[in-house]
C-alpha cells in the first residue's frame, strides 16, 4: 500500500505534463489531488504497516548480475518520515497555488522530486535508494533555476554542487562496501550483516556520513542552504527544508550509521561538535541576518544541528530525538517558510525586515502574523509543540557523553528565541510610523493559503500535545534488530 | 482516583475561555469583557469550592491526577496541590478578575487582550498545580507567552523594549533550568519533582550535583527576581498597562519563589545548606537594594515594581533562613517552621497588596492624563478622601502595619531569621525601615501638603471602584486579623518541605 506514495507521484508527474499550459487551475487541481492521495496512502501505511519490524513491501529482482533488487520496505522511522513528506506535499502545493506560469511543468517536477523523496525512504536496496535520491535534487535545481527570485541562479548552483559533491563521497562509499562485502549485494539489511572492518568502517563511514550530511546542513557544509532556499520558490523552499534536507538526516542514519556502526562510534565526538556549532553558529546568524527569508535559513541550519547531534548521542532517546526532530523541523520550517515566502513576499515582493515596516503586517495581514507567532514558538521549542519533544530528546541523549556541548545547544536555544522574537518584532509589529491611509494595500490571504497553514500547524501540535503519535512508531523501531547495533553500546 | 477532576478543569476553563472570547465580532468589545470576566469569575468560585474540599490536617498531594503522557519520557500528566499549591491558586483566582475589573476604559483589540489575559492565567494554573517537570515546564513557558504580548501590543512607550527584555532574560532562565532537568532525568530516571526529591537525596548526583542546583537557581532567581538577575522587572512592570502589572506582581512573580518552595528546597537541601551565606547575602542584596532603588525613583509604578522585588526578598530570606541546619533542635525546628510559614503568607499578601497597589497607581494614572510623577502630586486627601484612605490602607498593609494583612507574614519571617541567622536578619531589619520610609514617601508626596490648583477636580473613587477594591481591602483587614485562615493552610506544607521523610 504504503508504495503506492511513489508511484502515485510519478504517475502524477507524467499526468501533469500532459495538462495543457493554458490551463493552470487544472495542473493545481490535480498536483493537489495527487498530494492527497499521497497522504492517504502514508496515513493507511502508518496505521498497517507494524513499526517494529522492517516490513518489505516489494522485493524483486532487478538487475541480478549485480545483486540490484527493487526492495521497498518500510519501519517506524521510514513511517514517521514518509507521514512528512505527505504532509509537507499537500501544505507545498496549497503555498503554490498562485503560480501561473508554466504551472504543469513546475507541478510535474515537484512530484518527481515527491516521488524521489518518499522512494529515498522506503528503499532498503543501496543502488535505488542512490537513484531515488538524485531523483529528488534533479527537479530541485529546475524548480529554483526556472521559479525561483533572489539570485535564482547562483543559489541553484550552488544547490547542485553541493549535492552532487556529497552524492560523490557517498556513492564512493557505498560501492566500496559493495566491493568489500564481497560484490554479491546492495540490500542494506544483508550488507548491515556483513563484518566490516573496524578500520575500514572508520573510513567509509566518514564519505557516506558527510556525503549524506552535506545535504542535512551540517556545518561548515551547510553554505548551500540560506542560498538555496533564499532563492527557490516558496513551495520549493519549504520542501527543501521541509523534506530535501531530512534526506540528508536519514540517510545518515540509515545507510552511514547502519551499515558502519564503529564508524560513528570512532567519530561520533566530532560529530557532535560539529553539530552543535551548527546549531549556534546557525541561530547567531540568523540573528544578524536583514532578509526575512535568510533568518529562516539559517534558523534551519540550527535546527537540523540537533538532529545531528542526537545522532551522535548514540543512544535510543537521542536517535529517537533526532528522528521526532526531523519530523517536527519538517513541519515547522515548512510553515515559517510558507509565511515569509508565499503569505508575505509574494504580496510586498520585499523581504528586508527594515524595509517592511510600513506595511503594518500585524494588521494588514493579521491571520499571517498570528500563524508567523505559533510556527515561531513551536521553532523556539516552546512545550506544546512538536519542537520541544525532540529537542529535549536530543538533549537528555546529549548530556551524558557531552555535558558542555548539551550546555551550548541549551545557549542556542536561547540565541533562537531571541532571533525569533526580533523577526517578529521588525517583519509585523514595527511601530506605525505611517498613517493607515498610506499604507498600500494588500490581497487578503486565501483559502489555499489558510488550509495549508492549518495543516501544518495541527501537525505540529498534534504531535507536541501528543507525542506517542510518533514515539510508538520511532521507539519500537529504534529496538529492533537493524537498528539496536546502531545505538546499542555505542555511547559507552 | 476517580474523584472530580477539579484541577484538570481549573486549567482548561480559562484555556477554553480564551479560546471562546475570541469568537465573538470585532464590534462586540463589551461582550468580550463580559463573558471574560464571567470566566474569571467561574474560575474564582471553582477555585473556592476546591479549598473548601481541601482537607487541612493532611500533609500530602489532594486531587491528585495522574495519567501517561509519553511515558517513554517519563512524561506524566500530573497534578496535585498541597497547602502552597492551593494558596497560589486562590491567589491567582483571585488577582486574574481583580485585574480584569481594573480598568473599564476599552482597550484596543479587546478579543486578544482578553483571551491572552485567560491564556495566562491558564498558565499560572498549570504552574502551581503540576507535579511532574515536562507538565509543570509547559505551563511555565505557556504563561510567558500572553505575559509577552501583553506587555508588547499594550505597553507604554518603551513596551517592546521591556517585553523583550523580560521575555530573553526569561527564556534564558528557562532553559538553564530545562538544561539541570535534562541531568536530573538522566541521574534520576524520572520528571516527577517528588521521585527526583526522592532519589537524589541520598547524594547520587555527586560533583555534578552542584551546577545541577545552579541550573535551576537560575531560572528561579530569574522569575522571582532575585538581585542580579532583576533588571528585567521595574521596565517590564513599568511598561506593562495597569492590569497586566497587577498580574505581573500579584501571581506571576509568585512562580519564582513557588519553585523556590516546589523545586529548590525539597530536591536541594544539601547545596542550599552549603551555599546558604551567599544565598542569603543576595536576599538582604535584594532587599535592600531594591528598597534604596525604590526610594530614589520618581515614578510611582516603578517605586511600587521595586517594592515588590523588595517584599520578595523577604520571601526567599525566610526560605533561605529555613535551611539552616542538618540537625535540628527543637527550637530551631520551631523557627525554620514559623519562617517557612512567614515566606507562604508573604507571596499570599504580598501578590494581593501588591495588584492593588499596581491598582490604585493605574487610577491615578488615568486621572491625571497619564503622568505617575511623584512630584506632580500633593494634597489629593482632600480632592478625593475615599481613594487616599483605600490607597494608605493598601500602603500600610505593604509595609507591614500589624492588623493588616503585611504584617504577620514580614513578623513570622523574621521571628524563624533573628534566631536562625541573625546577622542576616539585623541587615534586613534595615531594609523594613527603608521600605517603610519609601511608602510613607509616597502617601506624602500624593496625599498630603497643599492641593495644586489643577487637581482641585480630582474625582473620587467611582462606586465601581469601590466595589472592585472593596473586596481586596476587606481581605487585606481578614486576613490581618484573622491569619490562621491561611496559617492553617500552610504549616502542614511547610513541615512536610522541611521534613519530608516524617
């Protein structure tokens, strides 16, 4: 059933090239039916498919010679992440509704980059899960380069490169384990089986964790995100941090972390350092940041240092973090993008905080500044919202190996309330200098834009209030027995 | 216990109200204030029959409610409330329509104001209520939020200044705190402040035990605020409209020290016993600082802010105090008891003196066209006599005039600290007199002396007015005459933090 989330979208893709480009209510219509039925087929997936064992949907054999299957197959961790890519396709198109131009073709290519997303996390076969994977950023780039504003070019660019590179240092990665365990296999559970080497996991786990994390925005390789999402559409910005940046996460856990277990055991400290710079480094700037849409860049950048680090934890409530916090940053960037980028850019076509004062956005546009306040509380981590669950995962999981590192993720959590408040501050609530009269008018926010926003804002509380929502899905797949060799003992 | 869910409902009726008062039309601003102060006002009778189901001869936790939250996390929903626990409602019950009442004048944009005014008092009701950290730190953090905003939409000039400032400072505190709870879970296995008081008494922290305590310190001393981390308050207090304040100081201010009481005494007696000299040199700091700081300003709001850091000095001094001894005799039992009580009674009062305090001040305020400048005033006894009398009553009250409801709190404290800690207790002897000069500053300065030629019209208190302080100034006499209301309430709680394995 759950497969069906793929093929649905590809299938969307292909239909939606053949709507005529006069018609570009016809291209929406149908990008949002296919989104739906997306959805629906990854809430029936999370409520049959059993999240403590690895459940295989399809396994076929696909270029035999070289031990290529077509092996889907799905856990608690694939359910938790593929419910977000559901949900982050519907709120997506919802957010593209105002496009007009060429809007076949940039729904067509939102669904391959769908498709490529919930396939990355479902495969359980290395060599489709590398080719879901590139499927994802191919549509990326064109999204930017063609839809896209500020630079659109450069941060394309820029997007790609970075991708690819990473893709590069993964790809080398898992073909030398292909070659090493003997060149009979890419199925990740039989490959995870195979004794690597401590030494030689030390080494492949480095190009397949940085090449995966590359795409997580794990500091310093984390230039690529601001850039990227500034300048892509805002539909894309929000799958890009909403989904294309999990892709990053997942992948580092389920190919670098399963398959090489002593790999991150060896450079697991690192890691954490790393992350945690992430995660200051990330709320720092984006407290100095001008541009609205660069706050929340660099606010992702912070926020994705968590799931890093809860990786690094090497332990079941920090992964179990990490994993919630993938979830809850999915959701929640998404939001924050979709305000600064569809419900405000796209009316004032400005983004400098200092130049929107005029505009009285807390009045002009009340119902986007109230759903910019609770996306911004549920990203400063306020109880209540999804955000807290995780990242007070990540740091009981944190505290024990990494004390001080826990103490500095704890500073920039302060950093993030403090960036928040000064975006809501500048972008909504800057003193009326101009009388009503001349501030200009602007369109009233739509339908399509409240019911995205009231989606992802029940995501985000359903899973704050009620957080075994997930949990039941994360922790009984965290235990089971591909995935207890990751953390089990790894923190001692 | 299948017994009425009187605190699961405590808290989701406000939530609920200020949900429902945003329903209504923009035009409708009366409605809005109706039907918010008949939430305050069901509120305040739910909360009246709960003390009159509380049983005062027990000790422990009553209607308590337990159910799994995320219990992977340790996470519970869990409440309960002892003798504290109940005071800090009623006083939160109390202080939330008090303010709603105090100002009549529409406000901008009254659906919000009123629904984050709720919101809040959601907040401080979850926060005296809950038992188990991640419950009781959502709460926390929930009040913050309305207390943010409304200070910033309806604040004076400076608001976004102040709201922010209280807000950072806050969080900052907030997530110390969060940080030390993170360590606790990990030595302890457990969010349940009881189970944590349990377990790591038997000094199983070790070394880490002591930036632990500090972690927590921190986002106490911040909300309370203990000197040096104050700074946030008199522009917060100042900026904030009259109801706001009165609700900053009467219940708000009263979560620092409730954790002071929860938190801090039960879990750390040990670093409280070692730290206790520099601990209570930053209660006399706060004391006297606060009231020299008092003294010497000009506007009457931010005298009556510093004046409420003042008195709660005089609350973490008697907590302070009450940790004195690994072994106790009987007679120091005896004293850290009575300061212990003094502490309760002193946020009870001192959150009811203090809102009307914040109260009357906001009168003034509006009948002078919004200046608060002490100088600007003089001789108002004989414009407006009923307003001077209410007002000096409230005064006396503040500074501790026997037969009001001030004075046993401050007597008790200070009974438990000149035998405990007498030093401390002779240094905050002096602050009481400055905080009794700067009062009496302000009856002379607005009461007394000859009546400007402008003011000769100065209204009197309205008869709404006077139904709306009647109340609290009957309290204040009751409660004065009368402490063993709330005495009864408290000592059980008091000997149980003391000595919780009798």
């Amino acid at each position: 059933m759950i497969a069906w989330t793929i093929y649905i979208s590809l299938a969307g893709a292909a239909g939606l090239l053949f709507v005529p480009a006069a018609k570009p209510c016809l291209a929406r219509r149908t990008a949002l039916l296919v989104a739906l039925a997306g959805l629906v087929f990854a809430i029936v997936g999370v409520t049959m498919i059993p999240a403590g064992q690895l459940t295989d949907i399809v396994n076929a054999p696909w270029v035999p010679q070289l031990g290529i299957r077509f092996h889907l197959a799905a856990d608690g961790i694939s359910l938790v992440l593929v419910l977000l890519t559901g949900i982050a396709a519907v709120a997506g198109v919802l957010f593209s509704w105002n496009i007009e131009e060429r809007a076949n073709e940039f729904f067509a290519l939102y669904f391959a980059l769908i498709g490529g997303v919930y396939g990355v996390f479902l495969s359980f076969d290395l060599f489709l899960l590398f080719v879901f994977y590139e499927l994802a950023i191919i549509p990326k780039y064109f999204l930017i380069v063609i839809w896209g504003s500020t630079r659109r070019e450069y941060g394309a660019m820029k997007l790609a490169l970075y991708s690819f590179g990473g893709s590069a240092l993964v790809l080398i990665g898992l073909i030398a384990a292909y070659v090493v365990a003997g060149a009979k296999t890419f199925d990740l559970v039989e490959l995870a089986r195979h004794p690597f080497s401590p030494g030689f996991q030390t080494g492949a786990f480095l190009l397949v964790f940085v090449g995966f994390a590359v795409l997580a925005g794990l500091w310093p390789f984390h230039t690529w995100a601001p850039t990227g999402h500034v300048a892509a559409p805002t539909g894309a910005s929000m799958l890009l941090a909403g989904v294309v940046m999990k892709l990053g996460a997942y992948g580092a856990l389920r190919v670098a972390m399963t398959l090489f277990p002593a790999g991150l055991r060896a450079w697991r400290t690192e890691i954490a350092f790393l992350a945690v710079i992430g995660i200051v480094y990330g709320a720092l700037a984006a407290l100095a940041q001008r541009d609205f849409k660069f706050v929340i860049g660099y606010s992702s950048v912070s926020h994705m240092g968590f799931v890093l680090l809860g990786l690094a934890t090497l332990r079941q409530i920090g992964l179990s973090g990490a994993v919630l916090q993938m979830f809850s940053h999915g959701v929640i960037a998404g939001l924050l993008f979709a305000v600064v980028g569809r419900m405000i850019y796209d009316r004032v076509h400005l983004r400098d905080l200092e130049r929107l004062r005029p505009f009285q956005l807390n009045k002009a546009l009340p119902f986007a500044a109230a759903t910019f306040l609770l996306a911004g509380a549920a990203s400063m981590g306020l109880p209540g919202f999804s955000g807290f669950i995780a990242e007070l995962q990540v740091l009981l999981g944190a505290w024990q190996s990494f004390p001080t590192l826990t103490i500095l993720a704890g500073a920039g959590i302060v950093v993030g309330a403090a960036y928040t408040l000064r975006a809501l501050d500048k972008a909504f609530y800057a003193p009326d200098t101009a009388g009503p009269a001349e501030r200009p008018a602007l369109p009233p926010i739509s339908l399509p834009e409240r019911l995205g926003a009231l989606t992802l804002l029940t995501a985000t509380l359903a899973v704050g209030l009620f957080p075994n929502i997930l949990l039941n899905l994360i922790q009984p797949a965290l235990a089971s027995p591909l995935m207890r060799p990751v953390w089990e003992g790894g923190a001692m | 216990m299948n017994q009425f869910p009187f605190l699961t409902l405590l808290t989701l009726v406000p939530l609920v109200g200020g949900a429902l008062v945003l329903a209504p039309g923009r035009e409708h601003g009366k409605t809005v204030r109706f039907m918010a102060l008949a939430i305050a006002f069901l509120v305040l009778a739910l909360a009246a029959a709960l003390s009159l189901f509380f049983d005062r001869t027990q000790n422990g936790m009553q209607f308590v409610e337990r159910a799994a939250w995320a219990p992977s996390l340790g996470i519970q929903y869990h409440l309960g409330v002892d003798g504290l626990g109940l005071l800090m409602v009623l006083l939160s019950a109390l202080v939330i329509p008090f303010a709603l009442l105090s100002s009549s004048a529409p406000v901008a944009n009254p659906r919000l104001y009123y629904s984050l005014f709720l919101f809040l008092e959601a907040g401080l009701f979850g926060t005296f209520t809950a038992q188990n950290f991640v419950h009781w730190f959502a709460f926390w953090e929930l009040s913050l939020i309305p207390a943010f905003f409304l200070i910033k939409i309806w604040g004076g000039p400076r608001r976004t200044a102040a709201a922010v400032q209280f807000f950072v400072y806050t969080t900052a505190g907030s997530v110390a705190m969060l940080i030390a709870f993170v360590a606790l879970y990990n030595a302890t296995g457990s969010f349940e402040f009881s189970q944590i008081a349990e377990t790591v008494r038997d000094g199983r922290l070790g070394r880490a035990a002591l930036p632990i305590f500090l972690g927590v310190f921190l986002g106490f001393a911040v909300k309370t605020p203990l000197l040096p981390f104050h700074t946030w308050l008199p522009d917060a207090y100042a900026e904030a409209p009259t109801g706001v304040s009165m609700v900053l100081t009467g219940a708000m201010s009263k979560m620092g020290v409730y954790g002071f009481l929860r938190v801090l005494l039960p879990i750390f007696p040990e670093q409280m016993r070692a730290l206790q000299t520099p601990l209570l040199g930053l209660a006399i700091a706060t004391i006297v600082f606060s009231a020299a700081a008092a003294f010497s300003q000009n506007d009457l709001k931010r005298i009556v802010a510093y004046s409420s850091i003042n008195h709660l000095g005089y609350c973490l001094l008697g907590i302070f105090v009450a940790v004195q001894w690994a072994e106790d005799s009987a007679a120091s039992a005896n004293e850290k008891a009575a300061a212990l009580n003094g502490a309760m009674l002193q946020m009870f009062n001192h959150g009811i003196t203090a809102s009307a305090l914040f109260y009357f001040v906001g009168l003034i305020e509006q009948r002078s066209g919004g200046s608060r400048d002490l100088h600007y005033f003089g001789g108002l006894r004989k414009a407006a006599p009923v307003f001077c009398g209410l007002m000096g009553i409230t005064v006396f009250a503040s500074l501790g005039l026997p037969g009001l409801s001030g004075f046993v709190g401050e007597f008790l404290i200070f009974k438990g600290a000149f035998a405990l800690a007498p030093w401390a207790a002779s240094v905050a002897a002096l602050g009481l007199l400055l905080t009794a000069i700067f009062l009496l500053t302000i009856l002379q300065r607005v009461f007394s002396g000859p009546l400007p030629e402008n003011w000769r019209a100065w209204p009197d208190l309205t008869n709404a007015q006077r139904l709306t302080a009647g109340p609290i100034i009957a309290l204040i006499f009751i409660l004065g005459i009368y402490p063993r209301l709330l005495t009864d309430l408290v000592n059980p709680t008091a000997l149980a933090i003391l000595w919780p394995n009798l």
